[in-house]
C-alpha cells in the first residue's frame, strides 16, 4: 500500500483526490490530513479514511475536531506548525492542496524530507521558484505536476532532449467573461466570477480564471517546473478545455494532451505514478465536439495576464509581491469590498510602491510577500474609500 498524506483535504482538488482514494482503498493507506478551518469535513474524512493524524490551520476548531474524534486513536493537532509537522510525517507521496502562499511552509516541508510531491500549490513555484526548486534538487524529491495544464504538459515533454523542445502552449478557457463587453465587468459579482464555464473549483482560484490572473500565475510555474524562458511560453485561449496544453519541438512537431475537463484526470497522474490509474472522468468524445477553437488572449480585456507575465521578466520579488497583492485583492473582492476589476488594479499599484530586491533565502520571501500584502490592504481601503464617496456622490 502507498503511504499518501493530503495537505488541503477539504478543498476542491483534496476532495477528488480523496474521491480517488475511495474507488481504489487496498491501494493506499492514508497517513494524514490537513485543513484550514473546516474542522467538520475534516472530522467526517478522518472518520472514513483513518488517518494517523489530523490538523488545522486556524486552531480555533481544535477542540470541536478533538471531540468529534474522540477515542479513534487519530492524533489530532492545530496551528500552522501542525501542518507541517503532518507533510514531515513519513508517507511516500504527499498531495500540496492547499491554496496561496499559506501552502509554501508545508510543502517545503515534504520536500525537504525526499518525499513524492504532487504539487496543486501554483504559489509555492510563483512566490519561490527559485528556493523551491533548489530545495527540490537538493533533497532529491520527486515533483509531479497536478495543474491540469502543467500535468498535459509533463506528460508529452520529452526532458531527455529538453534542448530539442522550443515552445510550451498553455490553454486557458477565458473564463466565464471572455466574451463579456470590458465595461460590463465592472459590475461582475462574486457569485458571477467563480461561475466556472467549464471547471469546478475553489472560489479563489475560480476568480484567478475569471481574471486570467491563474494563467499568468501558470506561466510562472511552468517557467521554474520545465526551465523554459518567458519567450518559450505561450497562453492560448481555448474556451472547451478540451486540450489543456501543448509541446512544440525543433522539428515542427506539437504534442498535446486531451480529455474531458475533470480534475481528477491529472490527480489520478500523479497518484498513480510511474503508472496509470483508473480514474472516473467522462471519456472524450471529438466527433460529438465537432470542433475546438482557439484564440489570442486580449490583454486589454485580462490585464492580470500582462502583470504576471511581466513580473516573471522583471525576475527578484516582483513575482512573489504579483502573488501576495492578488490573494489579497481577490479576498477584497470575494467579501464584496471592491470591484471585479479593481483585482488587477490593485495588484499593479503593489507591484509599482513595493521596491524591487533579489531573494536568497525563505525569510526574504516571508519579508516580501508580507510588506506586498500590507500595500495591497492599504490599495484596496482606498479603493473601497473611493467607491464609497462615488455611491455617496452619486445619490
């Protein structure tokens, strides 16, 4: 049995990655499971699966976790430290689902100790490439890929002759405002924005779609994760999500990875490599489909996509204060402080009053991306202040 621990659990990619396990339960033995603060669904999953330990970010569940688990023997710990004390945990391989920054300490944790990491953590390689793969290296971890962008790509590129492999080719759906008059996006909700056309996932990283701004984080990622520079890396717009990326070699040739949009698909990837596993996704139909389409991202219309994508070329902090500044700005926006394009704003505004510096160790990226957040707090109090005085004005 593979030993498996699942950081984020509760969440949109910890949950099918236990929807997984639960279709193949002799194949693993699960060892631990974290969550933020939905100490509930935790409880009811270490309830089903037995793990050997539990833990929650925010501790002010700890007690109702601790009663609801009573006398199961599962060892049961709260705080940030806990959930780093659970990816130390010896299991094999380690899922990083937890969403932002929050997820960097954790996952560095499990590599740091060799382990197999299939990584769904996009702010680990944004905000610390350099550290994290490094870290990588010098542990001798094994990172898979669990973005279904990344993953389609991981699997057509041929690292053996990463010389002979000249462009990577990212699709992105456009989200649910690709065709949306720019003026209309103004008024956007948060219900509208994490309405995914095509993809059922988090709240946050539904918004990162609408916004394009999860493109350029992936450009970013893919970067770091395949040692391409920024002129080898390609965002297409392809609104059935139908191939998720692509490889294009020195002689022409462009391979890509298809199938239904399910998240599962690339988790069952990395669960059950080196080999394939039976996974419950719809299988793909093209003659049904008729036809894929494609387009040139508009940037006038995606300004998220610009900054990160920018950002990776600026190199030192700017890519770590790009990420701060939007989990910010898209809290702000989920809690229905500022507007749907305020997001990008804010973020460029952080970006141009947090000074540039070179990042050499864990402690610089805490430094930053602790300052980034700060002026993106004092950004969006303005921009709700601003708001405010025009709702005012105008009645």
């Amino acid at each position: 049995m593979r030993r498996i621990t699942i950081l984020g659990s509760t969440g949109s990619v910890g949950e099918s990655t236990i929807d997984l396990v639960n279709r193949n339960r002799g194949a693993y033995q699960v060892v631990a499971l974290t969550a933020h603060s939905n100490w509930e669904k935790l409880a009811a999953q270490a309830m089903s699966l037995k793990p050997e330990m539990v833990a929650l970010a925010d501790p002010s569940g700890y007690a109702a976790l601790k009663a609801a688990l009573a006398g199961t023997g599962i060892a049961i710990a709260a705080g940030d430290h806990a959930v780093c004390e659970a990816a130390r945990r010896d299991a094999e391989w380690v899922m990083a689902a937890i969403v932002g920054a929050a997820g960097l300490k954790p996952t560095l944790a499990a590599v740091e100790r060799g382990a197999t990491v299939a990584l769904a953590n996009k702010e680990c390689l944004v905000s610390a490439g350099d550290i994290f793969m490094a870290a990588v290296a010098r542990h001798k971890a094994t990172l898979l890929p669990v973005d279904s962008e990344h993953n389609a790509i991981f699997q057509v590129f041929d690292f053996d002759q990463h010389e002979k492999v000249t462009k990577v080719i990212l699709t992105a759906s456009g989200g649910p405002f690709r065709s949306l008059p720019i003026a209309d996006m103004r008024g956007v909700t948060p219900a509208q924005a994490v309405a995914h056309p095509n993809w059922s996932m988090g709240a946050k990283i539904s918004v990162d779609s609408a916004t394009m701004m999860n493109k350029g984080l992936e450009v970013i990622e893919a970067h770091h994760l395949f040692r391409m520079k920024p002129a080898q890396i390609e965002v297409l717009v392809h609104p059935q999500s139908v191939i998720h990326s692509m490889v294009e070699y020195a002689d022409g040739s462009v391979l890509a990875q298809l199938g239904t949009p399910d998240m599962r698909t690339p988790i069952a990837y990395t669960l059950g490599w080196p080999k394939r596993l039976e996974a419950p996704a719809a299988r793909l139909n093209l003659a049904k489909l008729g036809s894929l389409t494609f387009e040139t991202p508009d940037l006038a219309r995606f300004p998220a996509l610009r900054l990160a994508q920018e950002a990776l070329v600026t190199g030192g902090a700017a890519p770590t204060i790009l990420n701060a500044a939007n989990e910010v700005a898209v809290a702000r926006f989920l809690a229905g402080e500022i507007g749907f394009l305020e997001i990008a704003a804010i973020v460029e505004q952080t970006l141009a009053r947090v000074a540039q510096r070179k990042l050499g160790c864990l402690d610089d990226i805490l430094a930053v991306d602790e300052e980034a957040r700060r002026t993106a707090g004092g950004a969006a109090r303005k921009a709700v202040a601003g708001n405010a005085a025009q709702k005012t004005a105008a009645e």
